[in-house]
C-alpha cells in the first residue's frame, strides 16, 4: 500500500482528496495540517506541520511512499513551501510528488495552449507564485517522479471562489448573463474529476511533467452562470451591463477590500458581501482554451459529466442556505 501525504489536507481540493484515498484500496492517505479547523473522516492519519517550516516537513515526510501538494495561501507561503518540499524529498525515499499548479500560470493568453505555452506572472502574484513553485520543481535533480496539474478553475462542492462566491454573486443578482462581458471560455475542473487526475498521476508510472486538467468541451462563462443560476433558483437570471460591471470591479471591490481590512482589526466577524475582483472580470472576457490532450493520453481519468456537475454545485449551494 502506498502512503501518500497530502499537504494543505485543511484545505477545499485536500479534503475531498483525503476522503477520496480512503476508498481507493492501493493507497492510504496522511493528512498535513497546520491546526484543527477542519474535520476529516475517522480512520485518516493526521500529522500537524506547517509546510514552511523544512524541519517540520522533513519530519512529516517519515514512512512516505508519495506526496501531494495541495497547499494555497499567501505568495510567500507556497513557494517556501514547494522549496522546502524539494529538499525534503531530495533526502527521502518519495517515489512521487503530485504538485497542484492553475492555468493562471499562463497570464492572459489566448486560443488553445498546451503545457509548452509561455508562462505570465506579471499582474497576478499567485500566477507568479504558481510560476515559481515550477520553477522550482523543475530546478531539482532528484530522481523523484515529479507530476505538475494545471487544473482550470476547481468548482463543485466545497469550492470557496467558483462555487460558493459564484453562487452568493448570483443569487444576489449581481451577475448573470454579463454579454460581451461573459463571453470568455470557461475553462471549468469538477472537484472530483480533479481528484481523479491526481489519483491516476500516482498510480501511473508514465505520468511525468506537466498537464492541463480541464473541461475538454468548455463554454462560455455566460453558459456556466446562467446555468449554475438556473439550477439554484436565482432566476430570473440577471442581464448585467459592461457598465455595472465595470462599476462593481473598479468601485465596489475596492470599498469591499478596505472594509475587510478595517474588520480584520477589530473584534467584529460581519459577514461581508462578495467582490467581483478585476482578475474574474478579465477572466470571463479571456479567449483561452486549455489542451486537455496531453492529460487524455497519459493520465486517461474519467470526467463528470457537466449537467451532473453543475447539480451537485447546486445541491451543495442549498446547504449553505
């Protein structure tokens, strides 16, 4: 049986990972986590370590068959991570390291990009980020199988920003149907079909390098928020003007982020509405289609089908109600 620890098993993609391994029969999966904020099912071992710490981690990495780094947070944080994670494993018996990338790593490209496409991190500091934990792992001289998923924008179930946040924004009529606005290709990852490329790239032994992980047939954004609003009751769904558009991301994200900060300051825990950052506005406007070939080949997971997808977001959504 092959023991995989998961980092950043706390949080959205390493909870439903480590939940996952639980059923798959040739692994057993070990939980990394900072503190206690969240509860994974009984039965999973859990090792409390901060990934920034390499003493810590290296201690974590005892009895380790394989790792995957789920880890997200600040710029800092997941390159000293992804830093220690190199030099850990170059000391240790890994046989694998799974390492989870994003498509934001190829900035504002358009048409279909494959993974030898060139690389922007110039106005995104978690594309810079992402861009430099490759970096990185390309930099090392173990003799580890080093996997890197690049995974499209991660929703269903649990997901905080293309999910949750969708879903508050549109129930709130705030976006819908944005037009030439919305027209962008959305390239979507179903939580667990994203679980079941990471699943597939430690039990294949040819999976090795770089791989988009995406929706093969993408639409529009405007088809995923009309259809995500459709299935959760926010209808009629909103026609919403380039003009408000443009005054929710340049007047009222910025109000948004000074509030939050104010609140962070003070013993207050107001729930604040959510913000149509100027990075989703210019993402639903991108021409960009991620290649999924390369993951079909090699890696060969099955995908959810989108109807079923978007159902469970919905489910899940109901929930939060």
């Amino acid at each position: 049986m092959t023991r995989v620890l998961v980092l950043g098993a706390g949080g959205f993609v390493g909870r439903h990972l480590v939940t996952a391994l639980v059923s798959e029969p040739d692994f057993e999966s070990v939980a990394l986590m900072r503190g206690t904020a969240y509860t994974l099912p009984p039965g999973i071992e859990i090792r409390r370590a901060d990934a920034t710490d390499a003493a810590a981690l290296g201690r974590a990495l005892i009895g380790i068959d394989a790792v995957v780094n789920c880890i997200s947070g600040s710029e800092a944080a997941m390159v000293t991570a992804t830093r220690n994670l190199v030099t850990a494993v170059a000391s240790a018996d890994i046989g694998c390291v799974v390492h989870l990338s994003s498509m934001a790593v190829y900035g504002g490209a358009s048409g279909l990009i494959d993974e030898d496409g060139p690389l922007d991190g110039s106005d995104n500091a978690y594309a810079r980020a992402k861009i430099a934990c490759e970096a990185i792992i390309a930099a090392s001289a173990t003799p580890t199988r080093w996997v890197v998923l690049r995974p499209g924008c991660i929703h269903g179930p649990g997901s905080p920003q293309w999910t949750e946040r969708i879903g508050r924004l549109l129930r709130r009529h705030r976006i819908g149907d944005l037009g030439a606005s919305g027209d962008g290709i959305c390239n979507l990852t179903f939580i667990d079909d994203m679980v079941r490329a990471i699943v597939a790239a430690l039990r294949q032994p040819r999976a090795n390098g770089t791989f988009n992980v995406s929706d093969p047939n993408p639409g529009s954004w405007n088809s995923y928020l009309t259809g995500l609003g459709l299935a959760i009751g926010a209808v009629p769904v909103t026609y919403v003007s380039s003009r408000w558009l443009s005054a929710e991301v340049k007047l009222l994200a910025p109000a948004l982020v000074v509030a939050e900060r104010i609140l962070a300051k003070t013993p207050l825990r107001l729930a604040l509405p959510p913000a149509v950052t100027p990075s989703m506005a210019r993402l639903w406007r991108q021409e960009i289609t991620l290649d999924h070939r390369r993951a079909d080949a090699v890696l060969a997971f099955s995908r959810t089908p989108p109807d079923r997808a978007i159902a469970a977001a919905a489910d899940w959504l109901r929930t939060l109600d």
